[in-house]
C-alpha cells in the first residue's frame, strides 16, 4: 500500500523572509546606545551599522527617525541623510520646556524648526513629518501641562504651512489632547480643510474608543511592543482598522518581552522569521560584534509587532497585514520612491 508523506513543517513553507517588507516609522537612532555609550558610558563598540544589516535582513526597507527636539531634529535630519532614511522634525510634550528656556524666547525656537523644515522638504534625508509633538501627562515634572498644551498647539501651525503630516505622542493626555486638535481644524479628515495631512498618533497605548475616536477624525494609530503589553492593548490593536495601522518599534525602547501578553502569539512565529526577528542577543558587557544587545530594541523586530497583529486577526495573512501597513505608511508620508 503506498504511503503519503506528510511535510511535518507545512508552514515554514509559506514563510519566505523575503516576501514581507516594513517601515519602522519610529526609531531613535539618535539615541547613544546604538553607539555603545549608556548614561555616557561606553560599553561596547559602535555597532550601528550592524544593527542596521540586521533590520535589512528582516526586511525593514526603510525608517523614519524620530526628532524630539530642536538640537535632535538636526541629529535626526543629519542621520537620515547619511543613511538615506527619513526624519521627523519636533518638539516632544516632556521637552516642551525647551521653548521657554531658548535664548532668544519660546517664538525663536518655533521659528528655528521652521527654519528646518523648510530646509529639508525634498530630496535624500528629507522631513516627512512635524514631530514628535502632542501631551503626555505622565511626566509633567519634565514639562507642566500648560507649557505642553501651549507648545503642541503652536507646532500644529507648521503641519497647516508645510502640509505635512503629525507625528503625535499622547499619554494620559487623550481628552486634552484631542481637543486642541478639533479646535485648530483636525476634527476631520486629518485637518485637510486647513492645509494639513493627518498624521499618526505613534506607540499607541490608548483604549480601543480612543483609537476609533482618532481613526474617525482621520489619523493612523502606530503599534510597537509598548502597545501589546496587555489584555487591554491586544483588544485595541485587534480594534484598529487596516486602512489606519502602522508599525514601529520605537526602538531602542519598547521591546517585546516574555512576560507580556503579546508573547503568547510570538509563540508561533516560524523559526525562518524569528531567527530574523529575533535573533539571539549577548548583554552589553559580553558584547559580540554582529549579535543584537539584551534590553536594546531593534527595527529588525517590527516583524515582531506585525505577527502579533496577524494573529489577533485570525484569518488574514500576514503577509496582506505587513502590505496593508506598508501601503499606509507611503501614502501618508509620501514616500513613493520606495514603491
């Protein structure tokens, strides 16, 4: 009697690296780490470009890096241009303060990102987002409420005169936070009545009525590791519509980690993409050139994030959920020379 072999690893098969493409729109390469220092502290060698070879073996094409104030804005703009990247040009709700401390007055330091935006609208390095700016009531004793409500609004007026798109942080800020957007005109359509482009509310860890709150007044809502953390984040993710998703990493923050509730579904992600993914990492102080560093986020894991959000919605392939995002991200920052 004949017998049929059955492939033990079905699969695997249906699991080529290659066929999945990100865009980590959240990454601060500017941070230090990535260098070897840590709280000015060298512990191993600059490994940047390593890390960066990783991430291109997990198909991260390309990445947006973070601006959180004025001086790392140019960082930012800098780093992009070197790497052939994209940065975001902002002021952070906990640096806020910054405005106020500025020689010249809290004006001057609008006017100097002003001033850098305009500089870099086109070409390789280019901005493609005003940000990272918003609310985050968490660490108000980095900036008061006040000071971040006056500077975020302030900022939205350089979204309206370059057309470009936010790049948002809220933290226990969301009824504040969405008012001041409705009252400056992105109460619908991401603003486009007053010559904005919506934008994305990044590392989102909101309830499942904020994300839909946010996605109906027309702005994506960014996941990363800090957004499965629990049962809670899992059903906002799982609530979010496709046509407003997108994946980050927040890296070198915002790592997914055994104890929350996202690694259940990392359980099942084939060897052929978490040895990709995630592939085996030494702590700073037993550094190997070459291997990820323990505590350190990564863009190589932004499949990661991605799976995760698959499997939440049963069903869907992965690869429709890694395109479906991809297809966002250009379209919302225009970055269609990567299409």
């Amino acid at each position: 009697m004949p017998v049929t072999v059955i492939d033990a690893k079905p699969q695997e098969q249906n699991h080529d690296p290659s066929k999945y493409r990100f865009i980590d729109i959240a990454v601060n390469l500017t941070d230090p780490v990535f260098r070897g220092l840590y709280h000015g502290k060298r512990k191993h060698d600059d490994d940047l470009e390593a890390m960066l070879e990783r991430s291109r073996a997990a198909g991260v094409k390309s990445m947006i890096i973070t601006g959180g104030s004025l001086h790392e804005s140019k960082e930012a703009l800098e780093l992009a241009h070197q790497l052939g990247l994209y940065a975001t040009v902002g002021c952070h709700p906990t640096r806020s303060s910054q405005f106020d401390q500025f020689p010249s007055g809290p004006e001057r330091y609008l006017e100097e990102l002003d001033k850098l935006i305009a500089a870099h609208l086109t070409g390789k390095g280019r901005v493609v987002a005003v940000g990272e700016c918003g609310l985050d009531y968490d660490r108000t004793h980095f900036a008061p409420a006040e000071v971040q409500r006056r500077h975020f609004r302030s900022q939205l007026a350089l979204a309206k005169k370059y057309h470009l798109p936010l790049f948002l942080h809220s933290r226990a800020a969301h009824k504040d936070f969405v008012q001041i957007l409705r009252e400056e005109g992105f109460d619908k359509d991401g603003g486009k009545a007053v010559g904005a482009k919506g934008g994305v509310v990044h590392s989102f860890t909101g309830t499942s009525e904020e994300a839909i709150e946010l996605m109906d007044m027309g702005f994506h809502i960014g996941i990363n590791g800090c957004s499965l953390k629990t049962s809670e984040n899992l059903a906002t993710a799982k609530a979010i519509r496709p046509e407003w998703i997108m994946f980050e990493t927040d890296a070198p923050w915002c790592s997914m980690t055994s104890t929350q509730a996202s690694k259940p579904h990392l359980t099942s992600l084939p060897p052929s993409l978490s040895s990709l993914y995630f592939p085996p990492a030494t702590k700073p102080e037993s550094f190997v050139y070459g291997r990820p560093v323990k505590g350190r986020n990564e863009p190589a894991a932004i499949g990661g994030v991605a799976w995760v959000v698959h499997r939440l919605n049963e069903g869907i392939p992965f690869e429709k959920v890694a395109e479906k995002a991809w297809k966002n991200t250009v379209e919302l920052f225009g970055l269609t020379e990567l299409q």
